[in-house]
C-alpha cells in the first residue's frame, strides 16, 4: 500500500473555503445516504423483475440466455412483438426500470447529457456513490486545495474550483453523448483542476507517501516524490484508463478535463501578468498574519526551497531591527545549513532573552519544537539550551529538562558555566541519574581560580544526600 499523505509546501492561513467544501461533502454525503439506499432498493428490484422477464422470453424465442454478450443486447432491446405472451409484462417491467433509473438521487442531482441543466452543474460536484468515492476525492482535496487556495486567494480559489468541475462535465457530456442516460457524479473533475493548479504553481513541492508492505513482515515507511513528477504520473494514468475503456466506472475523461483546465488557467494567469499584478497582491496583504515584509516571505520560500543561502541573506536583512518572530527558525537553520554556527547562535540567543524578556513562553515552546524537527538542536548555544531546559521544566516536562541540562554540564565541563549549571541542577532539584558521579569530577578538576564555586557546589551536594 502507497498513500499520499502530505506536502512540503506551506500556506500562510486557514484554508477556509477547502475546509468548507470537505464538510459540505461530508454532510451531503450523509443525510443522502437514507434516499440512495431507498432508491438503490427500487432499482434493483425493478432491475430483477425486467432481467428475469428478458432472460425469459429468452428461452421462449428458442435464444441463450446464459449467453452474456446477446443477453445484454436482449436487455436494452428486446425481441418482442406486440401479441407475443410476455409483451405487456416485460414493456411494464422495462418502463419501471427506467423510471426508477431516471428517478435515482443519482440521475435527478447527476450531470449527464440528458439531464444538463444549471443545477445539475453544481450538484453533481456534491454528490458522491459511496464512502470510497467521497474519502478519495476529499483526500486529495486536503492534500492539495490548501496549497492553491493559499495562491490564489479564497474567493478566487472558489470560483476556480466550481470552473473546473463545470468544465470537466461538459467534457464528459461531450465525450459520452452517445449514452445520454450516464450520470456523472463527485468532486473529482473540480479536484483534478486543483491538482492541474499545484502542478503548474508548486512543481518543485514534494510530496509526502507512506508506504506499508507486508512480504514476509511489515515494512513501513515514508518518502517523498516531486509534484512536478507525481502528477504528470497520475495524469497520464488517467489518459491510458480512459483509453482501455475501463469498465470501472469512473469518469476519466472528467479528470483529464479538469486537470487540463486548472493547469492551463495557471499559466494563462502566470503568463498575462494577471496573477502578478492583481491576484497575488491581494492576496498577500490579506494572509500577511505572520507580519512578513517582501525580503521575509521571498526568505521563508528559498527556506523552504532548501536554498539557505538565498534564505540566510534575505532574512538577516532587517531581523536585529524588525525580529519577525514567523522568521526566525527558517533563519537559524539557514545559518547551521550554510555552517555559520557562531552566526546561528548569536541570532538564537540574542532572540530568546528578547522571548525571555516579554515572558513569551508560548513562543519559546514553538521555537523548541520547530528546532527540533529541524534536527539542529545541538547546534543550539549552552546558554540558550539551558533557556529551553527551565522551560522544559516549568511546563511539567522535567525528563526532557533533565535530558538537556546533564548534555548542556558535559558539553560544559569544567568551565564555569558547568559549575553553575550543575549547582543550579542541585538548588532547583532538576537531579539527573550519574550526577553525583560528574558532580565529583568536576570537584575533583584542579584549577585554583575555581575554589570558590567548587565549595558552593560541595554544599549544594551534601544538602541533597
């Protein structure tokens, strides 16, 4: 099993009108499932009444009924007279079966080319057949919408996400004009013009695949795949379904239609300037929470991009003067990447005492965490590790405290910022198993400068025995 399950792609606020349309779906889905079972019911029972008819008047016309090609053709279009035995009976059952296909949820809110209307265009974008059909349409939906609502704004992301699932029906319309009665329903003509989106605007995104086989043991695991790759991959898959006349009953060419569509408007925006000159600006001012000048967010995108370099100049330029606060994990990691330690941990502690100083506590924790997940924590300086432990700690999170001060005492050892911290530990009984074993080394080093502090540090300790 491969599953995608997100993206290295960033937005800069809540995707509204993405969350809307899932639970708008979600919702539909669910307080129509009573009807589709009701209506499911009646065409399978008028579907049986007419096939037992047919197969019947099969074997009366002396033809084989267990012959499934000429059974098929029997059922669409009988061979039957008027005045032969089963006639009434089996136009009867032909029209109920009929009338219950035309009076499913599914026909009445489908798109098809018998049924084209203004509000079969927007209803069939709600309507969903089973469980399956709505998660993997939603799911793509989550993956991807964010990100190009991001783009484009939320009200303009709207108009484009109901453009794409019009324009895919009337594709499918075109392309199944020979079976007028085949509904189309589902997000996922509007969904593909949201993929062709992100292709076009986010090729250089990756995204993120959870795999999990089970050969002989499970065997899981992530990895990640360009956009620029992945979905080019799923579009030609699409081209090749439809072409094999898969009989699977999804509407492919609805999918080709809609990623053609999105991908084509994104460049027609991006190459007439329109995007550039009216749409981002917009948009930028109205999702600039994070308080992001121009050089910040071109910054926080190189970040991104892993070009630290780019990155690590762009963000510097005003960060002693401004300190964005939204800026500053991209900016420390810009400088560890580029191997400016010294830089990195100058920017990093001179940030935390201004933390430290308005008692944002909230934002030191989010600091921790994001340094973390970068995997560049022990490049942070002593000083401000031990700003993270005493947070650590006063939040409740006592091991981890522990964990970072007895790394920060032997990152320390025999300096005086050791000795402090390892009479800190005593005083503020943040005890850590093997100190009393370090604390007798540090005793025991011979330097006559630290006399005084070494006698602090023998008291501190007999009064924890």
């Amino acid at each position: 099993m491969i599953l995608p399950i997100g993206n290295t792609g960033a937005i800069r606020r809540l995707p509204y009108i993405s969350l809307m349309l899932i639970i708008i779906n979600t919702v539909i889905f669910f307080a129509m499932q009573p009807m589709i079972m009701r209506d499911n019911d009646i065409v399978y029972q008028n579907y049986s009444e007419y096939l037992n008819l047919v197969a019947l008047n099969m074997e009366i016309k002396g033809m084989d009924s267990f012959d499934s090609e000429t059974l098929l053709k029997e059922f669409e279009n009988p061979t039957i007279i008027e005045g032969d035995s089963l006639y009434d009976e089996l136009k009867f059952a032909k029209e109920k079966f009929d009338e219950s296909n035309r009076n499913h949820a599914f026909s009445k809110f489908g798109v098809s080319k018998s049924n084209l209307s203004i509000q079969t265009l927007f209803t069939s974008m709600f309507i969903h057949s089973d469980i399956f059909h709505l998660i993997s349409n939603l799911w793509f939906l989550f993956l991807l919408g964010f990100n190009v609502e991001d783009i484009y704004g939320r009200i303009n992301y709207l108009i484009f996400y109901i453009l794409s699932g019009i324009i895919s029906s009337f594709i499918f319309v075109a392309s199944t004009s020979q079976y007028p009665q085949i509904s189309l329903i589902g997000a996922s003509g509007a969904i593909s013009g949201v993929m062709g989106a992100f292709f076009v605007k986010l090729y250089k995104t990756k995204i993120k695949f959870f795999y999990f086989l089970f050969p002989i043991r499970p065997f899981f695991g992530t990895f990640f795949i360009y956009a620029g790759f992945f979905l080019p991959m799923w579009f030609f898959q699409q081209i090749y379904e439809s072409a094999s006349n898969s009989s699977s009953g999804i509407a492919f060419i609805a999918h080709i239609g809609g990623f053609l569509f999105g991908a084509i408007i994104s460049v027609i925006l991006s190459a007439t300037k329109i995007e550039e000159k009216f749409i981002s600006p917009r948009v930028n001012e109205s999702s600039n929470l994070l308080r992001m000048n121009q050089e910040e967010e071109d910054g926080v995108e190189a970040y991104l991009d892993e070009n630290f370099e780019k990155a690590k100049n762009l963000l510097m330029l005003h960060f002693e003067k401004r300190k964005t606060f939204s800026v500053f994990v991209p900016l420390f990691v810009s400088f560890v990447k580029t191997n400016e330690i010294k830089k990195a941990q100058r920017v990093m502690d001179m940030h935390l005492i201004e933390l430290v100083k308005k008692d944002e506590n909230a934002k030191i924790n989010e600091i921790l965490e994001d340094i973390i997940k970068a995997g560049v924590f022990e490049k942070v300086s002593s000083s401000s590790k031990m700003v993270f432990a005493k947070r650590l700690r006063d939040s409740g999170d006592i091991d981890k405290a522990r964990e970072i001060i007895k790394n920060v005492i032997e990152d320390e050892k025999f300096t005086i910022m050791g000795y402090k911290i390892l009479i800190m530990a005593y005083e503020e009984n943040v005890l850590f198993q093997g100190i009393g074993e370090i604390a007798d080394e540090f005793l025991k080093f011979s330097n006559d400068d630290f006399n005084e502090i070494k006698q602090k540090l023998i008291r501190r300790k007999n009064e924890k025995r």
